[in-house]
C-alpha cells in the first residue's frame, strides 16, 4: 500500500521486484490518473490523507489487520527542504507524517518503509524523527533511519532521500540494501569503496539513445525508430515497449535560447554574457547559483530533479542540443522504465510528477531487501510449531 504515492515511483519499485500493490493514496488529481493508468489493478483512494481511514483500505482492497505485508510511501517534504528558506515543523504539510503514523496504526503492515529529504533530519532540532520513531515504537515496531543515495543503486542522478524502515517481526536494518554501485560523494570515494561494485551510470548511458527532439518539439507516442541500446540501463528502461512516451520537453523563450547556446556541456550560467543574464544574476558571485542554466554533462551525473526542469533554476539542459531535458529524459534519470506513461497532456504536470518520484531503482532495491527479510522472518516463524504461517508479499 503506497501512501502519498505522486505517480508511483516507490510503487514501480515494488512490482519490478515481483510484490503486490494493492492499493494507493494521494490528493493530487493528476498523480492519480498516472498512477491508475500504469496500476489498474490497484485501488487508488484519491483524497487528503486526513479523511483516509484505516478500515476503508482493509475494506476496499481485501485485507486484514495486520496481514499487509508493507506500506511504503513519503508524506510530502517542502516543509522540511534545506530549499524551503521557511522550512518548519509546524504547519498542517509539515505533519503529515502523523496521518502516515495513523495509519500505521490501523492497518499494523509487518513492515514500513517511509521516504523524505534529508532535511527532515534536523528540523526541529531532531524533533520531528524522533517523535515519528518514539510512535512507531509505542506501535511495536522496530526503526531504523538512513540517507541512501541515488546513484549507488544505479541511477543516473545525484539524490540523497532519507528512509525510515520499521517491522514489528525482526530487525529494521535487514530492511536497508547494499549499494550495487560506487558512489558519487567524495567522502565515500577518498575512504575507499567497496570492492565489486558496478560502475555510475552516467547521463549518456541513460539517455543517449532517445530520439533528437527540438526546441518544444517531440510526440506524446512515438515509435521508438531505428536507435539501438548500447547500456544495460537502456536495455532495461525499452523492455516491454517499442514506443517513447511523453518524450516531450518545454519551449524555451527565445531570451533563454540566447542564453543556453554560450553554455557548453558541464557548464552553467557562469558561461552566458553577463548582458545575457537576468537582472538579480548579474549581481551573483561566481560562486552562486552553480547549477543555474547548467547543461548536463554526458560522462557525468544529472543533479538531483526538482519539480520543474527550469533552467533557471537548475542543469536541465540537454548535453549535445539546445533544449531543456523531455519528460521522458528526466524520467529516465529517474530510473522509470519506458512503458510507464505519464497521463493528461500538462507537460507541467508531468515534470512534476517526475521530480516528486523516489527513483525506481532505489525502491527496486530496498523492495528487494524487505521482500528478503520477510521470507526470513517467514522462516523462522515456521520452526515455531506455535505460529505457523505463510508469506504473500503485497504492498
């Protein structure tokens, strides 16, 4: 069951790696018709969290108390944002982590995983993480927090998420993975990092089979053309589709144009004309503002994906064409497959729902980790001739 699921990013996860959803929530109309276009089979409760009563998921989607395997999701972060200049703990947005809880309580799922910034750390001094794990233990649940960080997990992106993982049947630490790539933070890379671990990969590898597309150009569906894979990473976003969906990206203003063209790839607004630049950033330091009017680099890593693809406020540049990122593009980078499509025709809409998502990959693999530590705990109940009981995995 996936609470404040935006388009399913957490959701697509958790399939990939064979579970069940059964069910969603979410108030934003729109994330809600993408997440039913890509999950018929689940029930979708579109509506405020607040009015979202335990008993009507157990109802609607056939479940007992206590027999959800795990409910996952991330109750919206700007409050807690090191973005947000006002970021606060106090605010209807800034608790709704409490409604997580109460739900929490009613369904009593073995095992949780919730999703933030890493803001939500600090805010309130620590206040905010430690009444959500002191709840979770008056539940029965053993907690656990830990930031992740994108591109360990495959995906073509700098993003640190924080993740709250709890169960009620065995240790919480089972339920975080093991990075399966190297790491990006130079922290990591100077200490030395773990043998075996696969290569980043990059934006090239990502993306650079997708069709040319121009300024405000490219099609809602398109066939995929003549282009063929040349990553792993590839070879699994085309699986299931021989057509591009929402490979569609923003028209740029002609002042925005004028601008992007003196960037080269890698770089950012740094190398626009200082006459070219918007009033307040012809003020800015060089220091500021990096990743402003940045064009992505294809040997790197794009930045992390905020809600809009705005080259005035973030790398959203295409490396090799004069354009912003397409939906499809900034999907990619978040590690959705190709045959995930995004509804409606609101190209705004759609980077949105892309910068909301928790990366596929990084669900795919804690999806991987819970699913392990529940066939263990299934296990070990079975040598209990007191409470012998089956696992079906559904989230």
């Amino acid at each position: 069951m996936d609470l404040f699921a935006g388009a399913g990013g957490l959701a697509v996860g958790f399939r990939n790696a064979g579970w069940a959803v059964v069910g969603a929530n979410d108030i934003d109309k729109d994330a809600g018709a993408t997440f039913r276009l890509n999950f018929p089979e689940s029930v979708f409760f579109e509506g405020p969290v607040s009015l979202l009563t335990a008993e009507t998921v157990l109802r609607e989607c056939g479940l007992k108390e206590g027999e959800l395997d795990c409910l996952i999701g991330g109750p919206p972060c700007q409050s807690f944002s090191y973005n947000n200049h006002q970021r606060s703990e106090i605010g209807t947005r800034a608790r709704l982590f409490e409604h997580y809880l109460r739900i929490v309580r009613g369904l009593r799922p073995k095992t949780l995983i919730m999703e933030n910034v890493p803001g939500i750390l600090t805010i309130g001094d620590g206040s905010v993480i430690e009444t959500i794990q002191s709840e979770l233990k008056s539940l029965g649940y053993a907690s656990d927090v830990e930031i992740l960080s994108a591109e360990e997990f495959g995906t073509p992106q700098v993003r640190r998420r924080v993740f709250i993982v709890a169960s009620r049947i065995g240790a919480p630490a089972q339920l975080l993975p093991q990075p399966t790539h190297r790491s990006a933070d130079p922290r990591k890379i100077k200490a030395g990092q773990r043998k075996g671990l696969k290569h980043l990969v990059t934006v090239h590898k990502a993306i650079g089979d997708l069709p040319h597309i121009s300024n405000g150009g490219g099609e809602r569906a398109a066939p995929r053309g003549g282009s063929r894979p040349f990553s792993e990473f590839q070879r699994m976003a085309r699986s299931g589709t021989r057509t591009v969906f929402n490979h569609v990206c923003h028209t740029l203003t002609e002042v925005n144009l004028k601008r992007i063209v003196h960037v080269p790839e890698g770089g950012n607004w740094r190398d626009i004309p200082r006459d070219l630049l918007p009033a307040g950033m012809q003020r800015a330091k060089l220091s500021d503002h990096t990743k402003r009017y940045g064009r992505l680099s294809r040997d790197g890593l794009a930045s992390t994906l905020l809600t809009k693809c705005d080259p005035h406020w973030g790398a959203y540049v295409h490396p090799t064409e004069h354009r912003t990122i397409s939906v499809r593009e900034a999907a990619r980078l978040q590690g959705f497959p190709d045959a995930f499509q995004f509804a409606g025709n609101c190209l705004g809409k759609h980077y949105e729902q892309v910068g909301n998502a928790v990366p596929v990959p990084v669900a795919l693999a804690i999806a991987g980790a819970v699913a392990k530590h529940l066939v263990k705990s299934a296990a070990l109940e079975s040598e209990d001739p007191v409470n012998n009981e089956s696992t079906k995995l559904a989230a």
